[in-house]
C-alpha cells in the first residue's frame, strides 16, 4: 500500500483520539507504519475498522492485527518519530 507521506499517521491519531484510545503510531523503514493501541475490544475493532479503510489520499492493501492483553499503559494517542528496523 501507500501508508507513508500521505497523512496516515496523522489520520490513525485522529480515529484513536476520536475513539478515546492510547496508545501510539510510527513509520517504519520498510515503507509500513505501526500502531499500538490500548482499549476495550469492541472500541479497538472499530479502530481497525478505520485503518483498513486509511486516508482517501493512501492505500492500505493489508492489516496485520496483533491481540494482546495490555501489559503497559500509553496517554493520549500520540504521533511517533520514525523507527529504523534492527
């Protein structure tokens, strides 16, 4: 897809915020974009929901949702800085 340098961050912030989600979204360096996201499962799918359908100015050809049992807490849905791959 087309999720980088096209405001996807910004419109996964925005959903999340809308939401009442924690949590976090970043570019990786292999051209995707990663977020985590802490909340009730109803409310967390509807979020999914939202990133599969993306910004009308991207392309998002693949979801990849991983549930887990929160085990830290995050403030309010932030933008991250880019995070290189190791």
């Amino acid at each position: 897809g087309k999720v980088q340098g096209v405001g996807f961050r910004d419109y996964t912030r925005r959903q999340a915020r809308a939401l009442g989600l924690g949590g976090f979204v970043r570019n990786l360096v292999d051209g995707s974009v990663e977020a985590q996201a802490i909340g009730d499962r109803d409310v967390l799918e509807s979020f999914v929901a939202a990133i599969e359908r993306g910004p009308s100015t991207g392309r998002v050809d693949q979801c990849l949702v991983d549930w887990h049992q929160a085990t830290m807490s995050y403030g309010e849905f932030e933008v991250r800085t880019f995070q290189g791959m190791s």
